[in-house]
C-alpha cells in the first residue's frame, strides 16, 4: 500500500468512527482529491460542511471537484456560498481564489453589500488562521505559547485559543487512541505531530 492510500485508509477510519468530526472528512477529502478521486472527495467535503457551514475554503475544494466531474452548475452553486461565507469571514485567500474561479466558469461574483469597517484595526481581536476556525472576530489568542519551541511560538502567533483547545482536549485523544501511538517512541511523536500541524492548517 503506498503512503497516500495508507493516510487515506486512516482518515476514512477516523471518520468512519467519529462521523461529526469535521477535520476527519476534510483531509480525507483532500487525500482522496490528490488520489484522483474527485467523486469520492466530493462526498467528504459536503459532509464537512454539514459539520461545518462556515469553513470557507471547503467550498472552493468541493466546487474544483464539480469541475473535474464536469458539473459547472454545481461549482458556480459552491462557489456563490463559499465566496460570501469567506468575505463575510474575512478569509482572503479562498474568498479571491473562489471569485478567480467564478470568472473563469463565466458566472457573476456575488455583491458584497458594504459593512462598518471592522475588519482592519487594533480593535478587531486576534484572526486565527486556522480552516474552519469557528470563533470568527470573536477569536482569542493564546495567553502564551503553549510549548516551549518554534511550534509553540507558531501557534500562538496564528492559533486561537479554542482551535488549540480543540485539539489539545479532543482531537488528540483521538488521534492517539485510533492510532495506537506510542508518543515516547520517534514515530509516535512523528505522527502526533503531523497530525497536530494538519488539525492546525499547517501541513493545508
């Protein structure tokens, strides 16, 4: 089994197990786009956005899977959502990513009606970089790193309080229950990492 059907073998395995698990069928999702499975990546990024409505990016991967299929209508549909969830977020990246390939599919961007200027200032609060961070405006930063290292400092400067919570006390304990890790072994704290800096949008 190559490395890519064996990562896809356990995050099927994770959401099979845990079907509320958002992250689970993302990457999933992911892992099966890179696998040429646009179908099959189709079904994980809707679910993922069952769990999950506000996480932005998702519509742009799940309408690239409409256009590998062939089905415009459904990726113009992905694509009208997502762009305004992302503006509406302040999610640039995948918000103008979304109006590129709305251009390109030959449909309108969505108007954005304009809004108070809340977006830019010191006011505004602490924007955690993570997809599918549900906190918005409202994130918190992290009173201080949470490990003594360059990760921890990477966290602290892009990741809200709630994301590292959810990983820390949740998503963790699955990750090492499912997959049996040994974090006093090499690999075990390998893995535990990698999976860490994927929950966190690191590895995105």
């Amino acid at each position: 089994m190559s490395q890519l059907q064996d990562r896809i073998a356990q995050f099927r395995k994770m959401a099979t197990d845990d079907p509320d698990n958002e992250l689970g069928h993302f990457r999933l999702g992911q892992l099966l786009a890179d696998d040429g499975q646009p179908a099959e990546a189709a079904k994980s990024f809707a679910r993922t956005l069952e769990l999950s409505p506000q996480f932005s990016k998702v519509y742009q991967l799940l309408a690239e899977c409409h256009v590998k299929l062939n089905d415009n209508e459904k990726a113009v549909e992905a694509l009208t959502t997502g762009y305004k969830i992302a503006d509406e977020r302040g999610d640039k990246m995948p918000r103008d990513a979304m109006a590129k390939m709305l251009t390109e599919l030959g449909a309108p961007i969505p108007k954005i009606e304009a809004a108070a200027a809340v977006d830019e200032g010191p006011d505004t609060g602490f924007r955690c970089e993570r997809p599918g961070c549900a906190a918005g405006r409202r994130a918190r930063q992290l009173p201080k790193p949470p490990v003594p290292d360059a990760i921890g400092q990477e966290i602290y400067a892009k990741i809200c309080a709630d994301c590292w919570t959810g990983w820390f006390k949740d998503y963790s304990i699955k990750v090492i229950n499912e997959l049996r890790l040994d974090l006093s072994s090499e690999f075990g704290q390998a893995e535990y990492d990698k999976y860490m800096r994927e929950y966190l949008g690191f590895e995105a």
